[in-house]
C-alpha cells in the first residue's frame, strides 16, 4: 500500500504519554485553582467567522491568523481567547450576570515564523472579570493575587509579578509635553532592559524628537530604585497621572492584602503591554532565573472589552499564561517534577490463570478505591509482562495464580521497593491505595534547588 | 465605531455558564472513568498536514474536511481522533509501549449541512487499545465493558450496547454466494430497522441479483430472536464465520464477567460499521427511550490502524462517544440534573467595612478547604449583591460587618435554606463544606422515572 510519512506539524506541540500527563497535571492545578476563586470555565469555539475575529483589524493579528473559506463563509481559527470572550460576552450580554468572572484553557493559533520557543497552536489559560459599566479596583488587585497562588501552588515560586498603570505612563508624557510621540516613546522604553540608557535617550531624542531634558527625566524615573517616591514630584501636574499613581498605590496595597510577599511584585514603570487595549493597570511576570523566557504571565485592565460588538461599556481585567511555552521552558530547565506518577495506571494486574472472575473481581475493588487498574491478558510470558510494567512505570503489579485464588488472595508487588506479599484483595486495595497517597506529595514543578 | 454583529457559527456548540459547568461535569467523569482502566490522556493538534489526514482518502471524509493553505502548506482540521491516534502511533511507534492504550476527548470538525443534531465543531470521547502485532479477544469484551461503567457513572442507565462480528458478515456473505455483492448487501441490511424486511429483500432480489432463497435465509437470520442460535446451522462451511462466530461467543462471555448485565447487550446481527475499517467485533450504543437518536457510542476491532503511514501492523479496538451530540439530546430530553451547583462559586462574600482583612482572610480558610469563594467588592448595594447571587445560584453568602468583626465572626446565609447564623470562621468553614458535599449527590444525568 501506498503510504504516507507521519509527521506533525512543526510548531504544533505533541507530547509523549508521560508528558503529557504532567502537562494535563498543570492544567488540573490552573482549574481548580481558577476554580476557588470564583471563576466559572468557558468553552467557545476555536473557529469563529472572521470578520468576528478581525473586528478590531490590522497588524500582525491579521498577517498570522489562520483564515480560510468553507463554502461560502470566512472562518478564522481564534489567535487568542480575550475576542471570543469578547464576542461571547456581547452576544450574551442579556443572559450573563456581571461581574462576570470567566477562565478560559484551551488551544489558540497564530502562524508565526516557526522558532524554538514559539508556537502555532498553543494553549492560553486566562481568566477575566467583566463589568456591566464599571468594575471596582480591587479585582486589578485580585487577579495577580489569584496569579501568585496559582503558581505557588504549581510549585513555582522564583518568580515576580511586575505592575505599571497605564494612566501614569500616558499622565507623564502629557506633563512631559510626549502626547503626540506617545505610541513610539512608549515603544521604545520597551527596550530599555535589552539596549540600555544611552541608546534609548539616543533613539528618543533623535528619532522622536523628545527634548534632551524630557528624555532625561524620564529615563531617570523610569530606572528609579523606588518607583512610588520618583512618581512624587510630577503629582498635581496632570489628572490622569494622578488618578494612575493613586490606582498603582491602592493595588499594591491590596496586593498585601491577598497575601502577596513583597519580594513577589514590583512596580516597573516601564511596562506597557501594547497600546490600545490597556487603560489601567498591567502586569507582567518573569521567572527570576530565566529573564530571557519574557514574561510568562501578562495582562491588565481594560475599559472596553468590547466595543467592536456593543455600545454597553463592558470594562474588565484578566491575565493570560501562555501555557504551551511555559511548559517547554519548564521541561527544557529541568523543572517538571519527574517524581510524580506519570503511569497510565497504578496497577498492572497479571491474570494466571483460564478464568479470569478473580482478576476482575480485583480490579473492580481497586477502581471502587479510586485506583487506576490494567488487566494485561495479552499473550505473553510474565517477564515480559513486568518489562511492560516496568517501561511505564507502573507502581505495582498484582499476581493472580492458583495458588492465590484457593486462598482467597493477591500477591502484590511494589515495583519501586520489590517488595511482594501476599495480601487479602481489601488489604491489597488499602496498600496500594495508602503507598500511592504517601508518594503522591510536591507539585508538578520543582524547582532547582540553588 | 463601526461595529460587527457579534454571532457563533451555526453548528458550532457554545454553551452559557450553568450549562458549561454539567458539560465539563460529564467530561471530569468520562476523564476520571477511562484513566481508572489504565487508558492515558493524550492531546493531538487539531491542525494537520492534509496528506496525513487524508492518507486513506475518499469519501464523504473528503468533502467534509476544513482544508487550507497557510504558506506553502496544505492544512486541514481533524475529523475525528482515529486518523490522528494512527498517525501518533506511526510516527512515536518506537517511543510507546504496548499495548498502547490511550483516551482522547477532543474537538473534531466536519463541514456537514447544518440541520438539528448536526454539529460542525464537536467533541469525540474515544478509547482505543492498540497492540503491536497481536492482540487479545479479550480486549473486544472488555472496552464495552467500560462504556458500560462509564455511562452508567453518568447517570445513563437505559441504553444497550449491541454486538456484532464482522468475520460473522463477511463468512455469512460467502456461505449464501454473495462475496461480490457483500458492500451493497451490507449497506441495504443496514436500512432493516427503516424500511422492513420487505422492502429490503425486494432491493437486494432485485438491485443486487440476490438468489431469493440467500435474501430469505440472510432475512431470517437476522430478525431471528436468538441470533447465536440461528446462526449454529451455518456453523462448519466457512472457516471466517465459524472464527466469528467463536469471538462472538467469548466477547459475550466475558461481558458478563466483566459485570455488563445482559439486558444491556445483546447480539445483533445487523450491525456492520462501514465496510473497510472493522474486521472483528463491532458496537452501537442505543439510548432505550431514544432510538430516533442512533448511535451514541460506536466502535470495533480493526486489524490495521496504522497501514496508511507504516507497515507495522497495529491491531487495536475502540470506541467513540460523540459527546457534543450526546449532551445536546440529554439537554433536549430533560435528562441533566439540575439539581447540582452550577455556579461559579459556592460561597458570596460580603465585605461591609472598609478594610478587607477578615473577608480575604475567610475568603482563603475557605479556599484552602476546597470551598469557591467569591469576594464581591463592587459599589452596589447589599441588595444587588444578593440578587447576583441568586441569579448565579450561589448557594451561599457570608456577611462580615463592624459586628462580625468585633466578636470574630462571620454571617453565614443558606440561600437555599434562607437559615443565617453567625458563626467562627472555622465553623462558617465547616458548615459550607459539608452542606455542600451532603448537597452533591447525584450523577448529573437524571433519567426521568418511567
């Protein structure tokens, strides 16, 4: 027969078994974890009309989604999952009670040069709170709490969570006389942290035309040691800035308040988060040991959720983890806790002999206790039969001969420590049930100790 | 700003909050269901190189299939789990183990004419087992088996699973003559429940040079009561059916070993499954009060997942629920359970003071219990607040005012109840959780009495 080569489209991640089963842990974690605070999952489709999805228009958005025709309709694959909420929210607005609090995992797509790193279909998992006209301050707080916990309990904890309010950011190039420069002056701070002081002044100044003085005052500020103290001097100058520093005050002391260590947030007055969705605070947050992966968890408040589909003022804030990277930058540092189970069962249970009545009687008993059990009744000698246990590793193996079914038992063996006994089917359950409790300790991600 | 009508594309299921929750219900029990038989999760793209998923070609597959270019490069959406899990099994062949067993609950895409219970984008819950060469009968009884648990942990009781062999088909056919007619002979048979034995015998007589003495037996035998029992005289002339009608009888077996009682499968002769995929045991799953919705869970053995892409032979057994299409009938029929939480939090938290200390405090005592909790912090009026939570079915709310605070307290409302008590965190703790859990019995399909 004619055949064709299996392949897998480069930058569409496939895990193998094993991974696989510590990424859907992960995942598990960010449900129930979204879960506890209050948010209520959504499914909306990965394909959606485009002119839906391109509402807003332009940009790379446009040159990477995936767009195509089927009959006479065309259809777009979601490039991120902040539209179809947008969209969901408009189009429900009359049958949704706000604030609506929604999280949101599954796959997007973008069709990006592929590179190490970069992904065509990715996994997001965001959550948002919606307001119908206003929404108060202290969700912006909220939702990097609702971040730290997530990933505390992911078992990452070497990260910090950066805060800016774009208010203050757009306040200060009115003080500074910037309004008209503000996209490229904002742009071009961006790059403070990868090309530095001098050729950022340089770029500013020769590029956009920023007086030499404002140039100067800003980058002061915007490299402060204490950002709060260096935002002092401009209050009083301009509404919006002040109304910014006053937003970044009362989140940051919120944020204490949901229990978020100090040394895990920051204000960073140079972060933006592009420039016409955010109107008030945003995050971003970096792995302290990895700068170089970016954030890998950003997001912020805006005033208009969807304007592209209502007139009704749908003001919100969410975050967004970009899981799928996340995930290969964890897997390639070393950071997945390879401790944890990542066997398809717990129990490989080898029948020995015709009737197999014992055998499933077992397995029924360990299901009951919630333990994942595999009858292998296939026809091989028992060696091979352990190698197979062994390769998936299986934590247990249970034996089922004559011997054992005249006196009414199983005989067990822990494939970790070898040992094997003989117990009672309800003894053996609670073994195994017990062993398996014991070992199933620490998160899915450990991180180096250092 | 010009705006775009917000819409969700016909044949594409998007679910409002409450219904999402006993969606996601359904999906956490079929997940939870399958992993206690050893099978692991596996996630593929939804993308593919359209050469590998129309490796096999042809069909109604073809016409349907949502095909495009992105680049240079020819795409499609899957169109169901079967053609990915050959080609992962193909292509990662010298990575797994096996028997490999795997489940996969997924979206798939067809562009089919939208009609009612016609989905574009819907959800397929598939197990399969595959073998390396060689796998046992056993495996035939054994997956059903499954279904059954599985659907009778939903809350679905009123379903049978029905049996067939194709071996039994294909050494039939040959016995009565008809090996050059089996695929017409097939597709006719299949309309047996439709159109009557009439009809049917007159198509096969006449369409299809039918001996009429062959359609009478191949008639009788299939309308027969007790089907293993008619099909005894044929036993001896074809070694094919004689093989078939042995795995018939063992899978039947070791269905009742496997606890799947006998008035929930029987025998029918009538069903086949396509005509070039299955080549042993074949299922179809019948809702008792729904046959008008056909099948809600197929599947069989084949020989050969994986002959498109290697020449590894890859024997395996599995079976499909389509999930979209299930839940969207239990929905019409009134057969959810309404009567399980469906909101987005279990408990609504009142702050009344200016500092927030003690309701983020109560907030986390009940997070850590595994309670949602809700902080509701927005400017509207205690009334308002109470209505959000009964429009969402909160079934709790919790009220920290000047008074609670003073005595280190909380007030607790049972908003099903209406009882309010104040009590210490810890008991306010104590009585949501175990209201709750007293509260979620039940699975979330309900069959009505009948």
């Amino acid at each position: 027969m004619a055949q064709i080569k299996p392949r897998t489209l480069s930058g569409f991640m496939e895990l193998l078994p094993a991974r696989q089963v510590q990424f859907d842990r992960m995942v598990d974690i960010l449900r129930k974890s979204y879960a506890l605070y209050g948010f209520t999952p959504l499914d909306t489709p990965a394909v959606e009309a485009a002119e839906v999805l391109l509402a807003k228009g332009g940009g790379e958005t446009e040159k990477q989604i995936y767009r195509f025709q089927k009959g006479d309709t065309d259809l777009a694959l979601r490039f991120d999952l902040t539209v179809p909420l947008a969209k969901y929210v408009a189009l429900h607005q009359n049958e949704l009670t706000f604030p609506f609090r929604r999280f949101q995992i599954a796959k997007v797509y973008r069709g990006e040069r592929a590179q190490k790193g970069r992904y065509r279909e990715f996994y997001q998992a965001d959550i948002d709170v919606i307001g119908d006209g206003a929404l108060d301050i202290i969700n912006e707080a909220e939702i990097p709490a609702i971040i730290y916990k997530t990933f505390t309990a992911l078992g990452l904890h070497r990260f910090k969570i950066r805060l800016n309010n774009r208010k203050v950011l757009n306040g200060l190039f009115a003080v500074l006389g910037l309004e008209a420069q503000a996209g490229d002056v904002m742009r071009t701070i961006d790059k403070l942290e990868k090309i530095g002081s001098d050729k950022v002044k340089a770029i500013l100044v020769d590029d956009f035309a920023v007086p030499a003085e404002a140039a100067d005052s800003l980058l002061a500020l915007l490299s402060a040691d204490d950002p709060m103290a260096a935002l002092a001097p401009f209050r009083g100058k301009n509404e919006l800035f002040d109304q910014g520093v006053a937003e970044l005050e009362t989140v940051v002391k919120y944020l204490s308040a949901f229990g978020v260590p100090a040394d895990h947030f920051m204000v960073d007055l140079t972060i933006a988060r592009g420039l016409d969705y955010y109107t008030g605070t945003v995050y971003e947050t970096v792995m302290l040991d990895h700068p170089e992966v970016g954030s890998i968890c950003s997001g912020g408040r805006y005033d208009n959720l969807a304007e592209y589909y209502t007139d009704k003022q749908l003001p919100g804030v969410g975050i967004s983890i970009g899981l799928t990277r996340l995930f290969s930058v964890l897997e390639a540092q070393g950071y997945l806790n390879e401790q944890l189970n990542t066997a398809p069962a717990d129990v490989l249970i080898l029948p020995m002999t015709e009737d197999l009545s014992p055998a499933i009687s077992f397995a029924t008993a360990l299901r009951e206790a919630g333990v994942r059990a595999q009858l292998h009744c296939e026809q091989k000698k028992f060696k091979q039969k352990l190698t197979y246990a062994n390769k998936l590793s299986i934590p247990f193996a249970a034996f089922l001969g004559e011997d054992e079914i005249q006196q009414g038992k199983v005989t067990v063996k822990d494939l970790t420590t070898g040992q094997q006994q003989a117990l009672a089917p309800e003894e053996a359950v609670a073994l195994v049930r017990d062993t398996l409790a014991a070992r199933a300790v620490g998160s899915p991600i450990q991180e180096p100790q250092g």
